[in-house]
C-alpha cells in the first residue's frame, strides 16, 4: 500500500521508458520557458477576509478553510501550510492535539489542491506565497498579541520559506517538516532535461507514481484513509510538477536569506524527499544561520506529523515553541538527533 498517497518525488523520480525518452530527444527543444496552464487570478476589489470556513484571498479568490480552535484562551496561533497533492485536513490530528495546548491552528486548500477551484492547475509559487503572506496579515489583525508560527509539510514548506524570503512578514518561527528544497540545482541531468522536455512536449499529461513503491509514512491505515480521500489528487499533470520544482528551488534559494528561527524535521526514512539536499540545505555550518536547527528522526518516514510516532514530533514541537535550544523529547529518548 506504499503508492497511497501521492507525494513531490513520486512524480519527479518518474522514470521514462527509453522510447519516449528518445523520442523527446529528437524534439526541437525550445530555447523559452514551457507554456504552463495556471491558474488566472480574479479581478475584484473584494477585501481580503477570513470567514469560519472560507479564506478570501488578495485577489479575491475564495479558498476553503479548516481551523482548530482551544476551548479557552488563545496562547499561541499557528498556519498549517500543506503539501503536494494534499489539503487543509492534512494537519487534523497534530492540530488537535495543539488545541488543548492553546494552540490556534488554521489551514486552507491551496489554490489548485483540495476543494479549491481549478484543482490540478499550478497557481505559481508567487501567488501561493501572496496567499500565504495575505493570510498571516490577516491572522495577525485577529490576533495581535499571541505568537505566530508558521508550518510547512513537504512543499507546503518550500511555500512558506519562499514567502519568507519574498514578502514582508512578520512570524515568531518556522517549523518545516520534510521540507520540499529538492530543486533543480540538486537533480541529475537526467531529470532535468527529461522533466523540461515533458513540460515543452506534453504538459497536460498525468502521471500517478503508482509504480514508484515509496513508503511514505509506517501508518498503514492513515494511508489506506488518504487513498480514499477524494480530495487528494492521484493523478498530476507535467506542467504541475514542473511548477513544483521552480517552487522547490525557490525554498532551497531562500533558506540563505531567511532569519526568522526555524525547526527543521527530517525523517531517516524518508524516501520522497532525499537526504541529501536536506543535508546540504540545512546540515551543513555555512548552509544554516544559527536561528536555524535540524532535527533528525532514526524512525521517521516523510509524513512525520502522521506516522507512528507522530506524538513524539508533536512533542518536540510544542517545547521548541516555547524554548529554541531546549533539549527535545525526541533527543532524551534516543529517537532524534540533532544535526551538527
């Protein structure tokens, strides 16, 4: 059941079989840009607004909204950004462990992903970032005197660093959990030319990555939940994951310039988003600023926040909220390291 859910390097790990890759080859290769299919934004003078269930963003677009509220007082308030393929619901379980913490926690559906409109479409990484950037404006109208933090799962991270980097924002930390920085500077040749080559040749083709065998979570039932959820995508067009990938580069781009304290949580057995330009992104001394921390799980698989052993990320999170350089749960039972 390891297909279940389809994540980032299931489609961009897709292997052509050797017919159409010489067959694309031969193709003139054009020297611009591949044509994507986005997303148009709405031309509305409507003012950007939260609803209970709706996020009305910068250019009106409405975009459905989740929110995990503490029955009692509010003492920290935290944006839950998904990932590839997934929707708002992703952060459901962790989120409602945080309410009884005082934790608020809000999530919408990205354009193109969930129940939002023109689902399978790319929105392009600088309107999901004046998304992102729009919200956080909006949530800090509501709730002015509580921290803020800011977490992305997978590509929902590389959304919430590219903002960071881009926009003006103003948030008291990142948690970035398996984040997507596998860009174009870290792919073999092959990849790059084969996935350039699909997105000039043949955009609006869908792939489904059924055949990748990647484990992405040890959580067998929760997999087996997402497979029928029908508001994960299964099957993504080349254009997208094309999209996907300007957007990965531009989180590994922006990890330099920003500054605001990040946790970054990595699972050892992560076989979507590889090791090793997590490593060279957030592992190594001239890579990371001294605001940044990386926490490795010996067990943890991609979807950390959902697997097994989700309560001890959990855990760690909820304590590193509270104190940067604190020693995590994860770290005093062995389950985590903490990359020098």
């Amino acid at each position: 059941m390891h297909e279940l859910a389809c994540t980032e390097s299931e489609f961009i790990n897709m292997k052509l079989s050797n017919t159409i890759f010489y067959l694309f080859l031969i193709l003139n290769m054009s020297a611009c840009s591949p044509t994507l299919i986005t997303q148009k934004m709405q031309q509305t003078s409507r003012p950007a607004a939260i609803t209970p269930s709706t996020f009305i963003s910068f250019d009106g677009t409405e975009l459905p909204l989740r929110n995990w509220l503490p029955e009692e007082s509010v003492h920290s308030v935290m944006i839950a950004v998904h990932g590839f393929n997934d929707y708002s619901y992703f952060i459901h379980d962790t989120a409602s462990h945080f309410a009884k913490q005082g934790i608020a926690v809000y999530a919408y559906d990205q354009r193109g992903f969930g129940n939002a409109l023109n689902r399978g479409l790319w929105p392009g990484k600088q309107t999901m970032a004046r998304d992102l950037q729009t919200f956080v404006s909006l949530i800090e109208q509501r709730f002015p005197e509580q921290p803020l933090f800011l977490l992305g799962e997978s590509m929902g991270a590389a959304v919430v660093l590219h903002t960071a980097a881009s926009h003006s924002i103003d948030v008291d930390g990142l948690i970035l959990a398996a984040p997507a920085v596998w860009g174009w500077s870290s792919m073999p040749f092959w990849q790059r030319w084969g996935l350039t080559l699909a997105a000039h040749t043949m955009p609006s083709t869908t792939f489904t990555g059924e055949s990748l065998h990647v484990m992405a979570s040890d959580n067998r039932d929760m997999l087996i939940a997402l497979s029928r959820d029908p508001l994960i995508i299964k099957a993504t067009r080349v254009d997208t994951i094309y999209g996907l990938v300007n957007l990965m580069q531009a989180g590994f781009d922006a990890v330099e310039k920003v500054q605001i304290p990040a946790l970054v949580l990595y699972g050892e057995k992560d076989e979507v988003i590889p090791k090793k330009p997590v490593l060279d992104t957030f592992g190594k001394p001239e890579n990371r600023s001294d605001t940044q921390r990386l926490q490795l799980y010996n067990n943890g698989y991609h979807m950390l926040l959902r697997d097994l052993q989700a309560d001890i990320v959990w855990q760690d999170i909820l304590l590193w909220m509270q104190g940067r350089h604190a020693l995590l749960p994860s770290e005093q039972q062995g389950l985590s390291i903490l990359a020098q």
